[in-house]
C-alpha cells in the first residue's frame, strides 16, 4: 500500500513539511492538524508524520534522532492518546480524503450536487455514466438505492 504524507514535525529543529499537494484541504482542519501533531512531537521527542495510505486510512509515525532521548514505548502511547482524543478531527480528514481523493467520493459529490439541483435519478445516472463510465454508473446506482 502506497503512502503519501501529508504533514511531519520535528521537534529537534522545531521544523516542519507540509505536502503541497494538500493545501486544498480546509484550512481549519489544516490548522488544527498542524497544531495536534506539533504537541505530539514535543510530547514524544520525535518526528512525528501523519498521510494517507492510497485507501484513504491515516497513518501517523514517529522517527527519532536521539537514541538517548527518545522513548519508543512513550511515543507510542502519545500517539495513541492523540488518536483516541481526536477521533472527530482524524474522522474529518479521512473523509475529506475519500471525498476528494477518490473517484468514488467524486461520484458521491457529484450526486449531492446534481441532488441539490432537484436533477432525476436517470438523469443523475447518465451525468455519471457520461463522467465516470459504466462502473461510475454502478457505484451511483447503488448510493441512490440506498436513500
């Protein structure tokens, strides 16, 4: 499975990257993720990265500098923490990811949009099948049975 992060800080250098490819994202999420992962690499000494896997799950690693000063058990339970006390934050940027990252959160946007313009399921499917093909058809066909 392929990674793409998206954010690393480093506490060390007080330092950090952030993947352009990703400024699109919300600026309050953008913020709000800066900030968590920031405290978490001073809470843990380490160089902390959030991505995504090209599934749209999120990952957060940690990589150390500092044998002597780092706690890998410490570190792992920071995370964790985070992770627990997040969940709402974590839950936002992966649906962001699904929804603008894949072709099928595309095709769920689509339809939200062609929704809203009162536009019929028929023609909703053929706006689909004309943008996504006949497997964009078939997800599409399945979200509006669901409703």
């Amino acid at each position: 499975m392929e990674k793409d992060v998206v954010i690393s800080v480093s506490p060390y250098v007080q330092k950090y990257y952030f993947n352009e490819a990703y400024n699109d994202l919300p600026s309050g999420i953008k913020e709000e993720v800066f900030n968590k992962i920031s405290m978490l690499a001073e809470n843990s000494n380490c160089i902390i990265s959030l991505g995504f896997y090209d599934n749209g799950e999120i990952f957060i690693e940690e990589r150390h500098e500092d044998p002597i000063a780092y706690d890998d058990i410490g570190a792992a339970l920071e995370i964790k923490k985070m992770q627990e006390e997040e969940v709402e934050l974590l839950k936002s940027l992966k649906m962001w990811y699904m929804i603008y990252r894949t072709q099928d959160g595309k095709i769920v946007r689509d339809i939200v949009v062609l929704q809203a313009k009162k536009i019929n399921h028929k023609q909703i499917l053929e706006s689909i099948e004309k943008k996504y093909g006949q497997s964009g058809k078939a997800f599409a066909m399945q979200m509006l049975i669901e409703e």
